[in-house]
C-alpha cells in the first residue's frame, strides 16, 4: 500500500537490508514492529518491499518520535536479535520531505 496524503514537513526512515539465510521469526518480528510502530505518538505510515534487498521507509511526523521509536524497548530487541542473526547489511536514512506529489486512476 501506498501512503498519500501526508502533509509536508514530515520525516521519513529509510530501511535498507540484505538478508542472511536464517530468517526464523523474522515475519511475524517485521509484522510486530509494524503494530507497535503504528501505536507511537508521531507515526504517520509505512510502505515496504521485502525481497532480496528489503526497503522500508516509515513516516513521522518529527524527529523526536523517530527518536522515541528507536528508544523503545521491543523494537531495542528486534534491532539488536536483526543484527546478530537477520541482516547481513543495512543501512538506515532519515530525510526531511519538504514536498510531495503522486497520481493514482
């Protein structure tokens, strides 16, 4: 699903991985993440793409919900088991959106 309709300024992670081979729970831990993240003060919308290169970019309305997002405590874990076990690489991007525009039929 595509997130329109947002309002600029807002905040945008960008959550680019690669994968290793050992993937156990790896869904239903994105999935959780996802429920949680949708509860935080300051979300705003997730889109993702999980294939060999995953990308996830999530929306939030400033920098301090990114920053109390990335302090809470399950998504602490999630983070530390995504590098010891889930990812062989990542990089995370946190950009300002000063415009947007789309189209849709």
């Amino acid at each position: 699903m595509i997130v329109s309709h947002l309002q600029p300024p807002y905040y945008a992670v960008i959550f680019t991985s690669l994968l290793t081979d050992d993937l156990t729970d790896y869904l239903e831990t994105a999935e959780r993440m996802e429920e949680l993240a949708k509860q935080q003060d300051g979300y705003l919308g997730i889109e993702y793409a999980r294939e060999e290169l995953g990308i996830t970019v999530s929306y939030w309305r400033d920098l301090e919900a990114i920053q109390r997002w990335k302090s809470d405590v399950e998504h602490t874990e999630a983070r530390n088991r995504g590098r010891g076990q889930w990812y062989k690489q990542y990089q995370l991007r946190i950009c300002r959106v000063e415009r947007e525009y789309g189209f849709e039929k």
